[in-house]
C-alpha cells in the first residue's frame, strides 16, 4: 500500500446523508466501476484535475467516502462482499466542466460520487444516530496556537480544505504526519477519527476559520514496543495540544450511522 494517501475534506451535515442527488453545478459525464484485479497491489483515493480515481477500495469504504463518515462502524445492512470485494472506480466530468470541477468544494466532490452508488450499486439507504462513546475536540486552557489560512489570499486557485496523510510503511522510528491547507476545525474532526482512535471525534471548538498547520505523531503501536527505537515519540493527543490549543476529551455524543436498505453488485460497464 502507498505511505501517502489524500483524505479529503468534510462538510457533511447529518441531513445531507440520505440523499442521492448532488447540489453540485456539474456531475460526472463518464463512470467506469470495475472489479479490482488482485495481482495489482497498491491502491487509494486520487483526486483528478477533472475527476476522481479510487483503486484497490472496497465498497463500504466508498460508502463511508461519498456520505462523509468517519468509521465503518457508522455503516449498517452491508453485505458481506461491501467488504471482501474490491473495485476500482473513475469518475470524469465532461472536458466543458472541468473549470467549474475544479472550483468546487472537497464536499461537493464527495457528494459526487453518490450518484455512483445509486446507478450502480442500486443503493438506497437512510440516516438514524446513535449516541456512542466520542472524543470531543475541545478548546484547551488559554487561546489557541492556530493561524488562519492564507491561501486564498495567495493564490486564488489554491484548493482549500485539503488534508494530506502520511502514514511510514515501517513505524518503527518513523512519524506519522497529518498536514493541513485551508481546513476547518470540522474537517480535523473528522481526520483525526480515522486515526485509528476506536472512537468519532466531534468537533465542540465553536471555531469557525479556517486553518494551516502539520502534526506530527508516534504510531500508536510504536510506544507499546519496547523494541521500538522511536518511544518517545509524542501522542495524537499529546501533539493535539501542544501544537493547536486543543484538547480531545472522552465523552459520550450523538453519531450518525448510515443504514443501507438495499445494495446490489455492480452492472458491468
């Protein structure tokens, strides 16, 4: 598997995720969905200047994608071939719309994909919540070390809201690094909970702006090694303070769980 991966960035409301129409300004114009051939190792989530590129991924995971979740646990009713079955997707919008493609959000992106699931996974689903144990990212003691973003102001085109993963193919003695263009305190939430946590992470900061910043982590599995040459490498929670102001604090909130009524394998192309 690749050590970089782009996670794109959140703004779902739980209201939104129901639905199977986009209010983006253009859709997809070609869709490929193929069985992923398992002699190609490798795989992940590739933005396009003009579309997107999932490869190696299985479905449940393009589930979790396109309705902006954060664990697979907030998925309900997949079959089991969601999760044993890989695919790869490419999604291109019509050369007339690749402006417009460009300028969109990373959420109107991801909403995108949704016409995927229902054309050709057939797939109907509805929201419910669950209150569940969270992590709750809260302002810490004193005022924030976070810096608002400058760059829209430094480049009109720059596409914000993007969050770029860095996870070592060996852990030991590496970092793990999470570097931040122009996201808000939302999106963070919604990153740090596919740290590998147990938990979703909430954001309760009441933080509006957007930021830039990079963090810096020891794998989890790093300082239970005592083999491990990087033990004193800092937490996820640890780096979340020290570096922002922030504070992920145990608590107990209300999760959205996707609930899928009917799913299909997809038609061939």
């Amino acid at each position: 598997m690749q050590n970089r991966a782009m996670i794109f960035g959140i703004l779902v409301a739980s209201a939104c995720y129901a639905q199977t129409q986009t209010d983006t300004p253009v859709q997809f114009d070609v869709v490929s969905v193929k069985m992923h051939n398992p002699e190609n190792q490798g795989g992940g989530i590739q933005l396009l200047p003009n579309g997107i590129h999932l490869v190696n991924l299985p479905l449940q995971d393009f589930i979790r994608e396109a309705y902006g979740l954060t664990l697979n646990d907030q998925i309900v009713g997949t079959p089991s071939w969601a999760n044993s079955e890989r695919f790869d997707v490419e999604a291109k919008v019509d050369s007339a719309d690749v402006a417009a493609f460009r300028k969109l959000t990373l959420d109107q992106i991801r909403q995108m994909g949704r016409p995927i699931l229902t054309n050709r996974f057939k797939l109907a689903s509805h929201e419910e919540t669950k209150v569940l144990p969270v992590y709750a990212l809260i302002v810490g003691k004193g005022e924030t070390k976070l810096k608002l973003s400058t760059m829209s102001s430094e480049d009109a085109n720059a596409r914000t809201g993007v969050i770029e993963m860095r996870h070592p193919s060996n852990p030991n003695g590496s970092m793990n690094e999470l570097i931040a263009r122009g996201i808000t305190m939302d999106q963070l939430a919604k990153a740090l909970s596919k740290q590998d946590l147990g938990r979703v992470v909430l954001d309760n900061t009441g933080l509006t702006g957007k930021y830039d910043f990079t963090l810096s982590w020891a794998p989890a599995n790093v300082a239970a090694d005592p083999n491990s040459a990087n033990t004193s490498g800092p937490s996820i929670f640890t780096v979340v303070t020290e570096r922002l102001g922030l504070k992920l604090e145990s608590q107990k909130g209300a999760v959205p769980v996707l609930v899928i009524d009917h799913i299909e394998m997809p038609s061939p192309n």
